[in-house]
C-alpha cells in the first residue's frame, strides 16, 4: 500500500505529525515548572488538552461524517491549527496563564481531527475492501510518530 502515492505521502505525514504534536504532552510540565508554575498548575493544563481532545474527536468525528464537509481540507486547516497552537505553548507559558488554558485548549480540540479526520480521509485514498488494512498502517505510523517524538524533542 505504501507504493500508492496518496496512501504513502498520508502515511509520511501522520508520522510527521505525531513525532512533533506528541511533545507537549512529555515536556509541558518541565517547561512550565521552569516557568515558575506548580505540579498542579500543570497537571490542569494537560487536563485541559485531554477533555478537549475528547470534545474534539466527538465534534470532529460527527463533522467528518456529514456531506457538507471537505475531510481533506478540514483535516489540513486542522493540523495547521494544532501546529500553530503548539508553537504558542512556550510563549504562553511565559504570558499568562489564562492565555495558556486557551492555547492548551485549542491544541487539544483540533489534535482530536488526527483521530476523527483518519477514517473518513482513509476511505477517500484507498478501496473499501482494504480500508481496514490502510487504518492499521495509518496507526502503525502514528505509533512510529510518538516513539519517535519524545528523544528527538530532547
């Protein structure tokens, strides 16, 4: 399946992807520490991305099934997203703390899309009779993803 181009670009991309959006979840609460803030200040913040998360991949998966919708153009709007509110982490963190909550928020809600978006996104690229195939690769990338995230991130 990687020799289909579609399937192997999305296949580099979500080991792209989660080899990078892993890295707040290990290192936050070091880099908030340094900061100044508490175990507890920190622990809520990681509380905050995980109930978003959830509320994302509800809000997401629902979204992802409706026709209106562009998954690929979702999904792409959603990891850039995720990508900016990741790079914000650092300067909240040094800012303020309600700016933090927001950014942790909104890393988390639109991190849901690379759960919600894979299937639909999936069924698009490959045939239906191997879609089950083409998801167990999807993860197998995403699981290479944050193996590989936490080292290279230091």
């Amino acid at each position: 399946m990687f020799l289909e181009l579609h399937f192997c670009l999305v296949s580099i991309a979500t080991t792209i992807v989660f080899v990078w959006f892993i890295v707040p979840y290990f290192y936050l609460a070091d880099h908030m520490s340094l900061h100044g803030y508490t175990e507890e200040d920190a622990s809520f913040v990681l509380s905050v991305i995980g109930v978003t998360n959830t509320i994302g991949m509800i809000g997401f998966g629902w979204a992802g099934d409706r026709p209106w919708l562009n998954v690929a153009k979702a999904y792409a709007v959603c990891l850039f997203l995720t990508g900016g509110f990741a790079a914000a982490i650092p300067l909240a963190t040094a800012y303020d703390w309600w700016l933090l909550l927001f950014v942790a928020a909104g890393f988390g809600a639109f991190f849901a899309s690379c759960y919600s978006f894979t299937p639909p996104l999936l069924v698009e690229l490959v045939p239906l009779d191997r879609f089950t195939t083409a998801y167990g690769l999807s993860l197998l990338c995403q699981g290479i993803g944050n193996l590989l995230g936490p080292p290279l991130a230091g």
